[in-house]
C-alpha cells in the first residue's frame, strides 16, 4: 500500500506533497531525522490529508497531480480551509 500525503508547515505556511509505504517513518523523517532537503527548512510539519493506493504508479500520478496547479488550488480551495476552521492550522 502507498500512501499520498500532504504536509502543512503553519509557522511558515507551506506545504508538501508525496507519497511513502510508511506514513509514519516518513512524517518522523520529515520532523526529526532529516539533515537536507526542502522540509527541513519549514519544520514543524503536520500531516492534513492522506490516501491509500494499491499501487505505486497510482500513488505517483496522484501526486503528480496534486503538485499541478489544478491540485495545488484544491489543497489551498478545499484541504487548508477544513483544518483553519477547527482550529488545527
């Protein structure tokens, strides 16, 4: 199984997106034992959206996708609003 999911850094509002077969590795990997790359620079992160895929080529075109602009509007239009609104982000 794969998962997609997208990261929200509320301290500096940014997000990232991809996609792992352990969900909980990568999200400490992101936080904690990174020492280069993106995430580290806008830590902390919190996880605001996942889903499951069967396959890897699914779970990379569904990433792919949210990383288009169509899909970037969307986490911003749709993802970001749910969990201002509670109060999470």
């Amino acid at each position: 199984m794969f998962t997609v999911y997208i990261l929200y850094s509320s301290v500096h509002h940014k997000k990232y997106i991809g996609y792992t077969t352990d969900l909980i590795q990568r999200f400490y990997s992101h936080n904690k034992l990174a020492t280069k790359g993106y995430t580290i620079k806008y830590r902390p992160w919190v996880v605001i959206h996942t889903e499951i895929f069967e396959s890897k080529e699914m779970a990379s075109a569904r990433e792919k996708s949210l990383k288009s602009g169509k899909g970037r509007e969307w986490i911003k239009d749709s993802i970001i609003p749910q969990y201002r609104a509670i109060g999470f982000i």
